[in-house]
C-alpha cells in the first residue's frame, strides 16, 4: 500500500514538476534505513578496538581486531548494515593471526547522517585506506553494495592490492538506477534529471562507478566472486557478467544462502577464508 501511494505521489509530480522531483528522489535515493546493531553482532564491537579516522562531514568509525604484525585484511560491509555483520568473517580471520580492519560506512550505524551515496562512500574507504598507511598488499573482503565501494576506491587509490572477496556485488550503476525508477515510478524526464544531477555531481557519467569497468584500472592477484543462483536482491548475472569479462576472477555459483544470510553462512566463510590465504577454492 505504501509503495503504491509513493508511486503515486512521484508519477504525477514528475509531470508537474521533473526537476524537483529528481532532486527529492535522488535524496530518496541516498536515504539508510538505519537498523538496531543486531544481537549477533554485539561481540563484534565488544571486542574490536575502536578507532576515530578524520573524515570531512563526520570521523569515520574505525575497527581492528587480530595480530598487529600479522597480513592486513578489510571487510567492507553493505548497504543499510554495520561492521559487525562481518563479524563471523572477522573472527575467523583474527583466529589465524590476520590484522583484521573494518569500518562502517558513512550514513551508516553510529553515524549522526542518515544519507550517503557511492562516491561518499569510496571516499570513505580512501581515507580508511590512508589513515591505515600500510606499507604491505592489503586483502579485501565485501558484501553486497560494499563491494560497488572496494572497485570505485581501489580504482582511485595508489594502494597495493592482494586478493579480493565479493559476497555478492552490483555492477552497471544504470541498472541500479533503472530499478530505483521503476520502483518509485518516476517518468523518463524526472529520471533522466535524476541522472543529469548525478552526473554533474560525479564530474562524470554514471557509467564511470561501474564496477567491472574500476576493476580493470587497478592490479589485484585474483578476484573471488561468491553469489547466490537465486539472490532476490542483487541477481546472479551482476557476477556472471564481470566473471565473464576478466581473467583473474573465479565464480563460486551457490543455492540457498540468500543475500544477507550468507555472511553467517559457514561454507561461505570457509571459501571466502580460504581464498584468502591462497588456497584453492573449489
């Protein structure tokens, strides 16, 4: 019922009025649904050293956790989530004596903003990235819109890349937009001003946060691609179509661990551990 009302609203008030009705979408667009952190990922900030980085609007929130002088990796979780969702990732890693780094992401849990956007977001990352000033490859592990974050920021930084993770992964930022105008019901004028504001705000087309398109402007050793056949939040062919289009990347199809649910899954995390340290995943 919601929905259809908000269809409502935005169809007849981009007849009326195009431009302000790209300018409230595109502020719908980048708006967090902020959740409670959850039970289950409690013992996370409980245990992770928490650490403030300099950032712009707001300090970004910081985490480590594992061996000081061991192999770093950074878990970059997703859209409407926290650090802590990676927490059974987290754990694992410390476990085998990796240095461990998380962040939230800007709009995201503890933050006082409710709103961020792909680019904020890369940024963000990049200042993690900076303030860390690691002077070894970094490993990477993401969920979901996270990892749309790790191919913009990495594609814009000079740090060194070992092996990556995506749980999960957009790619062509038109079809994201694309389904955001069906949802809501924007005409093709309001729509083609929501992506004419983007644009001008990105110096660029939208095309140019596609995430296949920034993994070819960095050097990484492999790229681990894991996706659920039936993902009803971000489909399968996001993965099939970059698996298809680079040479360094392996995709692991699976059934039944859904989009969220597989950061708790522990088939999930043992490939994505695995791959990790170098092992062959099968």
């Amino acid at each position: 019922m919601k929905l259809a009302m908000t269809k409502t609203y935005f169809g007849l008030s981009s007849v009326l009025n195009p431009e302000k009705t790209a300018k409230k979408s595109f502020d719908i667009f980048q708006k967090v649904r902020k959740k409670d952190v959850r039970k289950r990922e409690i013992p996370f900030y409980q245990r992770a050293r928490n650490f403030a980085i300099p950032s712009e609007n707001e300090p970004i929130d910081g985490y480590e956790l594992g061996d000081p002088n061991g192999d770093p990796v950074l878990l970059v979780h997703g859209w409407d989530s926290n650090a802590g969702s990676m927490s059974q990732l987290a754990f694992k890693f410390e476990e085998l004596g990796y240095r461990v780094f998380a962040f939230n992401l800007p709009g995201h849990a503890f933050h006082k903003s409710a709103k961020t956007n792909l680019l904020e977001c890369k940024n963000a990352m990049i200042e993690v990235l900076n303030y860390l000033n690691l002077n070894q490859p970094i490993s990477v592990v993401s969920h979901s819109f996270g990892s749309a974050v790790v191919a913009n920021a990495l594609a814009d930084s000079q740090h060194e890349v070992s092996r990556l993770v995506f749980l999960t992964n957009p790619n062509k930022m038109e079809d994201i937009f694309q389904e955001f105008k069906e949802m809501i019901g924007l005409t093709r004028r309001a729509y083609r001003a929501m992506v004419k504001n983007t644009s001008e705000m990105l110096g660029g087309p939208i095309q140019m946060l596609d995430v296949s398109a920034n993994l070819k402007k960095f050097d990484f050793d492999k790229l681990l691609l894991i996706h659920d056949l039936d993902d009803k939040v971000l489909p399968f062919n996001n993965s099939f179509d970059i698996n298809s289009e680079h040479q360094n990347v392996q995709l692991i199809r699976m059934e039944k661990v859904g989009h969220y649910k597989m950061l708790w899954n522990e088939e999930v995390t043992g490939r994505a551990v695995s791959f990790i340290q170098g092992k062959e995943v099968l």
